[in-house]
C-alpha cells in the first residue's frame, strides 16, 4: 500500500476514542494490517526469546533505566554456562530465534560473544541475533563469522535534534552507518523507534515511519515510551498505546514482508493496555512476539523501563501466559526461524 506523507499524519492526528474500544478509523486500520500480515504470513506468530546477558552499559541515554549514571541499579553479567542455560531451556519451550542482548557492556569482550554464538550454532537449528549496541566494524565482522544471523540496532528516532538531546554524545547519521554496515556484512538487519518521548510530534513519527521504510530492513520495531523513575525523563508522559498500534499497522502497511515484533513495551504501559497490549499489537499487524528468557535470579533488574520483566512472574509463567494468549487469540505458534521474507520477496517496502 502507498501512502503519502499527509494521509499518514492524517492517521496519526485522529482523535483517540473516548471509551475502551477503538475508533473506527483505528479498527479498519488495524484490519488492513492484519489482512496484510496474514496475505505473507497467515496468522504464524515466529517466538523469539530474548536472554538479557549484561546490565551494564557505557552509555547515558536518557529513557533507559540501563543509562550509566543510574547508580540504584544493582547490575549482572551472565556466565557463558548461565547463556547456554537460557538456550537450553528457550530450545525446549518453542524459541526460534536466541537473541542475545545487553547494554554496552564494555567489560564483555567481543570473543566471549562470539564464542557463545558458535555454541548455540553447533548444538541447535536456532537463528541468533544480537542486540548489543554500537561497535566497529571489525568486530561486526568477527560476530558474522561466528555464525550470527541478524543484528538488531533502533534509531529510536530519526529527528537528529531529539535524537542528540536523548542519546547524549549519539548522531544519528552514525547509527544509520552503522545499520548499512551491517547490512553489507550480510546481517539480517533490525531497526526501529520509541513512540512518544517528549517532544516527537505526529510530523516526527510520520518521517520515522517513511525512513525505516526505505532502509531495506528485515525487521522493524517500535514500542511505546514508559518513564523509569531513575532516568532524567522520570516525570514525562507515558507513550500513547493507540498510537503505538497505529505506528505498527502502518509499518506493516509499508513493509508487507518486513518481521514486525509485538513489542514486550506494549504489555508494560501501566495504564491503558490491560496487559494486553502485545495481543492487540498482533492484531494490528505484527507478526513476532519476543519473550524475555532471562533467568529468574537476575531478570527483574534489566530494568529498561518499569515493568519490563514483572518481579512477580517467573520467566517460564511469563513465556507459558504469553503463549497460551497468543493462541487463544487465534494465532499459530511457530517454533521457526522465520526469517526475512524480504529476502524471498525481494523489496518489501510499498512506498
Ligand atoms: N521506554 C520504552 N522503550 C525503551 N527502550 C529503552 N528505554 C525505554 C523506555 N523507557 C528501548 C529502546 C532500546 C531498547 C533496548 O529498549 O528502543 O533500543
Ligand atoms: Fe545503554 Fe541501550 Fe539503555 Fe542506551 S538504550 S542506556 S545504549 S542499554
């Protein structure tokens, strides 16, 4: 589907309905997502378990309750035999895809990674993306080597002003290098957004939308912004939910093929989703769900925002409730890789 840089704002501008239901210009959105979603990937939901590995990061951005500065966070750092646990256990409860993520943990050095992606390689059929951050080029490479498949880097936003103000010493035209690195070192290749920090307007979210949509992604995300109390932007609104389920219908409108997540964000607002915001993401267009299979012991302190991974819920309850949700919701799990379709359709983008 095409649609103009107006007609999305359009979109984006509508009045919220008042009560719990949805508009009807939202509800026949989301319907043309779906229809679009299931024309390349009936109603498959592709499950990708997300093992935390590292708290620590060198970096201050100014959402991420991971930031440097805040000093309340007792950090952790898994062993290479704690990872291998998490694959055994995400191997045994229908992941296809490992990602492994942890904030820039300067402390991990790159042979530690990539000695545990030849591991998962050599024991299992599981497609493994890494979600860790910027680094050079050499030690992208060294990752491929290891067999690695995808790598997923957010722009968060692409306004290059509140792109600097919240990612201090950050540009974003480096994170942009950095994504055509990775797409030239044969990566499948992941990126998205934060909706609603501070400041980004409608005009902000429809360029982001329009650029993630000429990148050449295999996957694109976006979540809503919640506020952590030890993070600079502690008193800042919530993320809208409509709107975060708007932005996912209309990605998946402009990237029929692309993977697009039911981000963990959207079943962590804490008002307006009922908990179940990654259903309603699913029924807006996406078609991954990305369940944290971080350990028990340290998994409530990847606290990137409040919520994240509920201190009162063990990793298996969380993962079997999301599962049995998704299903009863009319999906198919699927314990595929599910890679890029782009890569069988050749370009997804429709604008
Ligand atoms: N709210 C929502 N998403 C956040 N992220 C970081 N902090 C927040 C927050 N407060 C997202 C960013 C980052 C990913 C690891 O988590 O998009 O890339
Ligand atoms: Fe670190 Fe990523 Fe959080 Fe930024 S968003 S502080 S880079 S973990």
């Amino acid at each position: 589907m095409s649609l103009t840089r107006n007609e999305i704002i359009e979109i984006l501008k509508n009045p919220v309905a008042e009560s719990t239901s949805f508009s009807d210009v939202d509800n026949s959105l989301f319907t043309a997502a779906t229809a679009t979603a299931r024309a390349l990937f009936n109603n498959t939901v592709y499950q990708r378990g997300i093992i935390e590995f590292s708290s620590y990061c060198r970096k201050n951005c100014h959402y991420c309750g991971l930031r440097n500065k805040n000093t309340d966070l007792v950090r952790y750092r898994l062993t290479h035999d704690e990872i291998m646990q998490a694959v055994d256990n995400a191997a045994s409860i229908g992941m296809g895809t490992i990602v492994l993520q942890a904030g820039e943990d300067e402390d991990v050095n790159p042979h530690f990674i990539y000695t545990i992606v030849r591991t998962i390689k050599e024991k299992y059929n599981l497609a493994v993306t890494l979600s860790i951050g910027d680094h050079p080029d050499d030690v992208y490479r060294l990752w491929r080597d290891s067999g690695a498949d995808r790598y997923l880097l957010k722009i968060e936003t692409t306004d290059t002003d509140l792109h600097s103000l919240y990612r201090p010493g950050q540009q974003l035209y480096d994170r942009l290098n950095r994504i055509e690195s990775l797409q030239r070192l044969g990566y499948e290749v992941g990126s998205g957004i934060i909706i609603g920090l501070p400041g980004m307007t409608e005009e902000n979210l429809t360029d982001d939308l329009l650029l993630l949509s000429t990148m050449g992604l295999d996957m694109i995300a976006c979540g809503p912004f919640i506020p952590h109390p030890q993070t600079p932007l502690r008193h800042a609104k919530q993320g809208s939910l409509v709107e975060s389920l708007r932005v996912t219908a209309l990605l998946r409108l402009l990237n029929p093929a692309a993977n697009i997540p039911a981000t963990s964000a959207l079943d962590s607002l804490p008002s307006g989703c009922n908990n179940n915001g990654r259903i309603m993401g699913l029924n807006a267009g996406a078609n991954v769900i990305m369940p944290s299979i971080t350990p028990d012991e340290v998994r409530s302190r990847y606290s990137i925002y409040p919520g994240k991974n509920s201190p009162a819920s063990t990793q298996h309850s969380a993962v079997k409730q999301l599962q049995s949700k998704v299903q009863q919701a009319g999906f198919t799990l699927s314990s595929q890789a599910g890679s890029s379709m782009r890569r069988t359709f050749g370009t997804q983008s429709a604008i």
